[in-house]
C-alpha cells in the first residue's frame, strides 16, 4: 500500500456570504484571509497549494503574496465544484492524483492536519478521506451545527471507515462523539466521480454533501487528530482568528 505520489492542496474561495460578505478578503493583521489559509496550507510541505478563486479580486491578493490562483465560475455550487474546475484548468493533463481540498475560511488551521488528511490514501480501497476529533464541550453534543462522524474508532487504529455523518446527537450510548472537520483529501478519480454525482437523497435532507458519496457506495475513512481548527463565519470568528494569529510582543 502506497500514499498517492503527487497530490495538490486546493483551496476554494469565493466573496459571496451571507453571515460575514467578502470574508476570504477580511484583513487579518495586514494581510487577507485567504492569504493566511495559503501560507498554512503551504506549511504543510504535502505539495503544491492552488487557490480556486470565485472572484477576480481573491486571485489578485493571492498572486501578490506569490501564490497560484485559478478564476473559476462564481456561481458553481459547491466548493467541491470549485476544486474540480480549478484542478482541471490548472493541470489539464492530471498530473496530481490527490487533492486535498481546504476550506478558505481556516486561517488558524495546523498545517499537521492537511498532511494527516493523506494518510488513510495508503488504503487503494479508500476513495476519500476526511478528519474528526473527540469532542469536548457537552454544548456541542446536541448543536446540529457541529457535525458528527459515524466511525468505529479502535484504541490502537485513530483512522476508521466513516458509516455515516449527521447533524444530530449520535450515536447512542456511552462513548466519545466525533466533530467532523471538514477537510477532504480526493482521489483523483474519485473527486471527478463525486462531482459527476446527482445530489443524494440524505444529502439534501442533513444538508452534507459528503452523504452523496456513502449513497453512492464510495468509501470514506476519518483520521482521528487532536485538534478542531476554527472556522471563521461571523464577525466574532474573525476577531478569534485576528486574536489567534496575533503577532508575539517583544519582551
């Protein structure tokens, strides 16, 4: 079993949001967004990083700072779209076998995360990989907005097939629950075979695209890490974010 030998990270952005409008560009310190979930990105040493950019001025900041971007379509659905047509432009001869799609809206993330999103690739059987973590906070248990990885996690293996995702309180019973991060690492073949797909029935109900793949029948396998990245959506995500990733004072 071999781990894919030339993946690509890409990272799909666009302006358009309705609880925090223009956030890829929301300064941080000096510099966009986007821009630190690049240099993060690129941190990760997994390979080259491509930003896949719903508008031209999310492609400018990210050439400035010495990064690739690719104008895709802004009214393609999903960020899982987006990916896909920015791969195609950008290495039309398929080049990379995996692609590890990054949320844009994950300045803080631990670069250790995008590599661990690799690791179940070393499985041919898997298709697609994703992360959890055990989570903590008792109010998270029942928030429908924090997703739950279904996955038979055991003492000795932190990596397991993913059995489902939900937004509800699951499962049942004495044990840990799973925060699903929403980080992905694609097969090639298998991203070109999800974007292809029909929106699943479970899908539109839970709202989670993810559920389109187990309805079709493809494999996905959670790696287990220690930490949830935080994902900026708010105002008041954004000044966690700026408080963060706040420059170390001299002393």
């Amino acid at each position: 079993m071999t781990l894919p030998v030339h993946p690509i990270v890409v990272i799909p952005a666009r302006l358009a949001a309705t609880r925090l409008p223009d956030k890829p560009l929301a300064d941080i310190h000096g510099e966009p967004m986007i821009v630190h979930v690049w240099r993060r990105a690129m941190e990760a040493g997994t390979g080259p990083v491509l930003v896949a950019a719903g508008d031209q001025p999310i492609v400018d900041a990210i050439e400035r700072a010495g990064g690739h971007a690719v104008l895709t379509d802004p009214d393609l659905p999903r960020g899982s779209d987006r990916v896909w047509a920015a791969l195609q432009a950008f290495d039309p001869a398929g080049r990379y076998d995996a692609i590890i799609n990054v949320q844009g809206d994950l300045p803080t993330i631990d670069p250790a995360l995008v590599r661990r999103s690799l690791d179940p690739l070393a499985d041919p059987a898997v298709d697609i990989t994703t992360l959890a973590a055990v989570i903590t906070r008792p109010e998270e248990r029942a928030n429908p907005n924090v997703v739950k990885a279904i996955a038979a996690f055991a003492d000795d293996r932190p990596v397991a097939r993913a059995l489902y995702f939900t937004r509800v309180t699951a499962p049942f019973g004495d044990g840990p629950l799973y925060h699903h991060i929403g980080l992905y690492a694609f097969r090639r073949r298998a991203l070109e075979r999800f974007v292809a797909l029909p929106q699943g029935i479970l899908e539109r109900r839970e709202s989670l695209e993810q559920l389109r793949a187990l309805e079709a029948g493809m494999r996905i396998d959670v790696a287990l890490v220690d930490t949830v990245p935080l994902g900026v959506d708010t105002a008041e995500d954004l000044e966690r974010a700026r408080a963060i990733l706040a420059p170390a004072r001299p002393r």
